[in-house]
C-alpha cells in the first residue's frame, strides 16, 4: 500500500505541506549512518510532519538498543528512554504535531510490549510520553516561536552516572543563531555527544539530576 504523501490541496497551498516517502527518509538518513545508530546522538526535524523522518531514526536507534539491552529490561528501558529524548521535532500545525508523538510512542510500545510482555512498567512508560510531550513541539521553526507565540524551549535529556538523567533547558532560538565565532560571558565549553570540546549557549534553566523515572514528577513539582 502506497503512503499518502498529501492531506490536502489546500494545505499544500497554505503550508507547502508535502510528506517525504519512505525511501528517500532512508537514502537521506543513510548520508549520516553512524549518527542514526549512536543512542545519544541529538536530531531535529525543523519541520516534522507526521514524523516520517523522526521514526525512522528512532526504529535505527532501537534496534542497537534491543541488540545490546535487551536482555536486561531495566537496561533496555534506561537506554531507550535516551534514545527516545534524543529525537526533537518542531511543526506547524497541530494534528500533524499529535499523530507524530503517538506514532512514535505506539511504535515504541509496540516493540517494548513484544520484548517484556507481562512485565510492562507503567511509571516508564508515562516518562516516555513526558519527553514525546516535551521533544515534539508545536511551533514555527522560522520564528523561532511556539502555538502562543512565546519562545520555543526544548530540553537537553543527558545520562549521567547510570540512573541518573540531567535536564537543561535551551531557548531555540540561541541554539540555532550561535555563532562560536562571537564568544560571550553568556557561552559555556562542554563536550559534544561525540566527545569533540564544542562551545554553546547557556542553558536558561537547569534541574537537579534524577532517576530516569522521575523526570515527570520532576517537572510536575517545580511548576
């Protein structure tokens, strides 16, 4: 069955919203392969969809996680989880916003349910649709701004010692207008996913590192 690649006549001319096949997502994502199959390594779509781009990373970066983890499901879902707040998505309108965080979580229910069965973990599973929540965001990447208009916010998920994960949140729009070139008191010297010395913008918030699985009560008892 051939994927339907438009909704509308209407929203192409309103949106230019034309979906990408399957085989050119493929042929595109092979250009950075080793990207695609690094747990940890940060992707985003400035322009979503339905997430045809995004699924299709997070299916490559499973399967290293089922081939490494899944033998241990508390390893299987610590990995995943960091695979999955690996992947960021901004998108104009707002079904497409919806169908792209419930594709990529019933994908990924879909394939934890057939490793583990009866041993599903419900507090796991709510913290996957958290970061889905928090990674997918409905806004223009143009403007730099969300559906109320106000600055798009993603949040930098990072594993640090075992358990534990370290959320800092970054204004979109200083992530994608910095310039290493023109250093200020407001940059800060870190390694990037692959271990390069990089410089980047400070975060306008950071939060206490926690268990993996509490990174949504965590967020529930600062608001």
């Amino acid at each position: 069955m051939t994927k339907q690649l438009i909704k509308s006549k209407s929203r192409i001319r309103n949106h230019g919203e034309v979906f990408t096949p399957d085989f050119i997502v493929e042929d595109m994502l092979d250009l950075v392969k080793s990207e695609t199959e690094r747990i940890d390594s940060r992707f985003l779509e400035p322009a979503c969809g339905e997430g045809n781009f995004l699924i299709k990373i997070l299916e490559r970066k499973l399967d290293v996680v089922d081939k490494r983890y899944k033998k241990n499901q508390f390893d299987y879902e610590r990995n995943s989880l960091i695979a999955i707040s690996s992947i960021y998505g901004i998108e104009l309108l707002d079904d497409n916003v919806l169908k792209a965080r419930g594709r990529l979580y019933d994908y990924f229910l879909k394939r934890y349910t057939e490793l583990y069965k009866d041993k599903i973990n419900n507090l796991f599973l709510e913290n996957i649709k958290f970061i889905l929540e928090k990674n997918i965001i409905q806004g223009d990447a143009l403007t730099f701004k969300d559906k109320d208009g106000k600055a798009i916010i993603f949040s930098e998920w990072s594993a640090v010692n075992g358990t534990l994960i370290k959320r800092r949140d970054f204004q979109f729009r200083n992530l994608a207008n910095f310039d290493s070139k023109q250093l200020t008191f407001n940059t800060i010297i870190e390694k990037s996913d692959d271990g390069r010395t990089v410089w980047l913008p400070k975060p306008i918030r950071e939060y206490p590192a926690v268990n993996f699985l509490k990174l949504k009560e965590q967020e529930e008892s600062v608001k």
